[in-house]
C-alpha cells in the first residue's frame, strides 16, 4: 500500500511526516499529477488561509488529479486546512473555490457560541471529540472524552449532517471535526499533535 502526502508547501507538512513515521509507514511526497496517479492512499496537509492553499495547489496543476483520486474511491485525508479545501468553497480572504469533495462550505468562526458566550477566535486548545451515529473506521477506538487539539479560525459550514462523523461543542457551538463521504475523510483538528488519540486516528486512516 503506497501512501502519499500532497507537498504543496503547507506548513504541517513536516509535522505529518514524523507522525507517519512514528507509526512505521512508509510515505513519498506527491506534487504533480503523475505522482498522485501511482500511490494508494492520499493525506493533504494544511495550516493556513484557504485562498493561498488553493493558488498553490493549482499552480501545481494537480486539482482534478486530486478530484479523479477521490472518484476512483482511493482513500483521502485532509487535515485542518487540508480538511477544508475538501469542501466546495470558502470566504476566507474572498471567495474560492474548493476541491468539491465534500458539499459544504467553509466560514469564519463566530466570535459568540449559540449559548450566547463569548468565545476566542482563532479557536486553539484541547476538546473533546463527540462522536455521531456514522461509523466510520477513523473513531472505532475512541471513547467517551477523548480530547484531540484544534487551531483554527474557520469552519465547514451547511455540510451534509450524514457526512458528520465527530464534532466539538465550542460554547454551544458545533465545529465539525471528523467528516467522511464513501472514502474522502478530513479532521479539523491536527492528529499530528494529539498525542497517542489523534496518532490512533491516523493509523487507523494509514491501516485501513
């Protein structure tokens, strides 16, 4: 089983690595299009604004090398903002589009939770995971209050509630953090950095 990590110069990149290693996969780096066309499994990285991450993938010239992956139902991870360019669209410094993966789009966090509590945004720190009626293979070992660790300021917005795998409560407001249709996944948050939880996570994607 090939696995390849999209290098579009995002900044987690290293991070994402080291974890794989950690977990004693193996991995190449894929930035063109006939890279991407010869490994299994596909992990895109982000940390970032969404508009810039776009660009970059597009100069590469590999965006529907990126959609025909996900056709050919080869499995795909994206993490935090890997996560959002999976989706149709996002606001972040204008509107851009998306690998449209996944329906939804991506919106600024607000700066107050349902519950009418103020909170901080960007949204950084520990929450724990409360997992839905999907099942999927990335939460078969999670428990009750397993907490994974977030940085971000946007979220996926007016996303399918049957692609919702996982959310956090910020304040009464809801941040999806695992999503998954057929076999394109993404997590908000960074498994990368949440500890033996998150690095569970990512083998499970890694071994499937």
């Amino acid at each position: 089983m090939k696995i390849g990590i999209l290098d579009y110069g995002a900044g987690n990149l290293k991070n994402v690595c080291r974890a794989i290693e950690h977990l004693e996969h193996s991995y190449c780096l894929v930035s063109d299009p006939e890279s991407i066309e010869v490994v299994d499994k596909l992990i895109v990285p982000g940390v970032g604004a969404f508009k810039v991450a776009m660009e970059q993938i597009e100069k590469l010239g590999v965006v529907e090398s990126l959609r025909s992956f996900a056709e050919k139902d080869k499995p795909v991870l994206g993490i935090c903002l890997g996560m959002q360019l999976l989706f149709e669209s996002s606001s972040e410094f204008g509107e851009t589009k998306g690998l449209g993966l996944l329906e939804g789009n991506v919106e600024l966090i607000p700066s107050e939770g349902e519950n009418g509590l103020k909170h901080k945004v960007p949204h950084i720190g520990w929450n724990e995971l409360v997992v839905g009626e999907l099942q999927s293979p990335l939460v078969k070992d999670l428990r009750i209050e397993d907490a994974v660790y977030f940085v971000h300021s946007y979220r996926a917005n007016n996303y399918k509630t049957e692609n919702l795998v996982a959310h956090c409560d910020y304040d009464g407001l809801i941040i999806p953090a695992i999503v998954q249709k057929n076999r394109v996944f993404g997590c908000q948050f960074h498994p990368e950095k949440s500890g033996p939880i998150g690095l569970n996570i990512l083998n499970s994607f890694l071994r499937m």
